[in-house]
C-alpha cells in the first residue's frame, strides 16, 4: 500500500511540475509579442467602422442625427469627430506610435459609446476598454515607433 501512496504522489509532483513549467514559459513572453495583437485587434475594430461611415456618408449622418444622440455636439460635427477618430487612431496604434495618446483617445470615444450610444452593448465594449487600458498603461511595447523614438531621444533601452 505504501508503494502505490508514493507511486500516486511521485505522478502528482511530475504533472504539477509540467503544469509549474509551462506557467513559468507563459509568463516569460515578452509584453511586445501580447502588444502586437492587441494594438491590431483594436486598430481593427475601429478602422473597419470608420471606413464604413466613409462608404455612405448620408447614412452616417442620418445615424447621428436619429440613432448616436452625442450630447453637446452637432450631429454633423459628431459625425465627422467620430470618422476622423476612428481612421485615424487605428494607423498610430498599428505603427505604435502616440500609443497611448490613441488608446486614451479611443478609451474616451468607447466609454461616450457604451454611456450615450449603446448602453446595452457593454460587454463588447468592456472588452475594447480592456485593450485600450493595457495599451494605454504599458505602451506599444518594443516593435513599435514609439520604443524606437524613446530609445533614441531618451536613452532607454
């Protein structure tokens, strides 16, 4: 009976061993490779729907008017903040340049969504407000313009 008890536990520490060493690799990527993906999911979301206010620019507009009711702003105005917004945003978080500028920028255009637009759309919105916080508190990581531009003007590695 004694030799199946160790026999058990001697298992045990060899599965929580492979379970210890895979955590410790997972935990040893580099934030630049998790950055990657997060600055162009995001860059995604809100490139495609700038492109398609641009495809039908009445219908934009008609949208603002009767459906995006943004508080203090002209519709007009809002729409063309919006467009402008969303296509330009995405092109500095695939660069990963002013990253967190842009992901402070399109933090506030999701919150001004999820409170005034699309209260009901929250879970979808709480995961864009997920990437943009870890974008906006880490950066681009190091395959991005502004790590470079730090390296140079900063002298940081």
């Amino acid at each position: 009976m004694n030799s199946s008890v160790s026999a058990a536990a001697s298992g045990n520490a060899g599965v929580i061993g492979a379970i210890e060493r895979v955590i410790g690799w997972l935990e040893r990527v580099p934030y630049s490779l998790l950055a990657l993906p997060l600055r162009f999911a995001i860059a995604t979301v809100f490139w495609n729907s700038g492109t398609t206010k641009l495809a039908n620019w009445d219908a934009t507009l008609q949208l603002f008017e009767d459906e995006y009711k943004v508080p203090l702003l002209p519709p007009d105005i809002a729409a063309h903040l919006g467009a402008s917004i969303e296509l330009s945003t995405p092109v500095l978080l695939v660069l990963g340049f002013l990253t967190r500028p842009a992901a402070l920028v399109l933090l506030g255009m999701t919150t001004i969504i999820e409170v005034f637009v699309y209260p009901r759309a929250w879970p979808t919105h709480i995961q864009w407000a997920a990437m943009l916080m870890v974008l906006l508190c880490r950066g681009g990581g190091s395959f991005s313009v502004d790590h470079r531009l730090r390296q140079r003007f900063f002298r940081q590695p």
